[in-house]
C-alpha cells in the first residue's frame, strides 16, 4: 500500500500485505500527518491517521528509532491538546512493548514539532518497574 493517509481500523484478523504500508510510506505519512495538523487543526483526523501509522508498525513489528518517533508524536503535548487522559495509556502501553534497550534509550524531545525535525534535544526515558 502507497496511500500517506488509511482509515484506523480494528483488525479482527491478520492483514493482507497490500492493506498495510511499509516503513518508508509510514515516514513520508506521518510527515503528511504533521503538515495537515499544522494546517487544519484537525484533531480527530490526526488521531486515527496516527493511531493508523502505530497498528502498521505493530502489525510489521517494527521497534526503531522511527516507531518511538511516531509514539512522542502521537502523545498530546506533541500536538498541542490536554488530552493526557487518552494519549498517556496509550504511550505507556506502547513504551512497554519496545524491547528493553530501546526502553532506556534517548528520545528525542523535539521529534514531537516535526515529523522530518532534524535538531533535538533529548531526554532519557526510564524503563519502568
């Protein structure tokens, strides 16, 4: 699959390789994703476009640097909202799915402005108890 923007659907079995986009779409998408919230403001559609981008990479197991850059931008301060109460669930969720390693590693703070941001400041995460 090429398209930038997919419906969020909850799977009730395993994808057809043509209904999931890989990794190389998933990052141009979610750039795609962060141009039209900074346009439109649309909070329910980047919602399900961003909860779109994570079922792709889970389907995919893909854990890289770019599967936690799509968490921190998923994550509301990221996308201006106070909507804690529905994002953090689901990034702690997400966070503790990462291997180990990755659960210690630095993230880049700035990662959440822009999808394509090339200067960041970071932060260490710890690998909760």
């Amino acid at each position: 699959m090429t398209s930038l923007e997919k419906p969020y659907l909850r799977l009730t079995c395993a994808p057809s390789p043509d209904q999931v986009r890989p990794e190389h779409i998933l990052v141009k998408s979610l750039s795609h994703i962060m141009g039209k919230w900074k346009k439109d403001q649309n909070y329910a559609f980047v919602c399900e476009q961003l909860k779109s981008v994570r079922q792709d990479l889970t389907i995919q197991n893909i854990q890289n640097s770019f599967a936690i850059k799509s968490i921190r931008v998923s994550r509301s301060d990221c996308l201006g909202e106070a909507r804690h109460d529905r994002v953090q669930p689901v990034s702690d969720e997400a966070h503790r799915s990462l291997p180990a390693k990755m659960r210690t590693s630095v993230i880049p703070t700035s990662s959440c402005v822009t999808a394509s941001s090339t200067t960041s400041t970071s932060t260490t995460h710890p690998t909760p108890s």
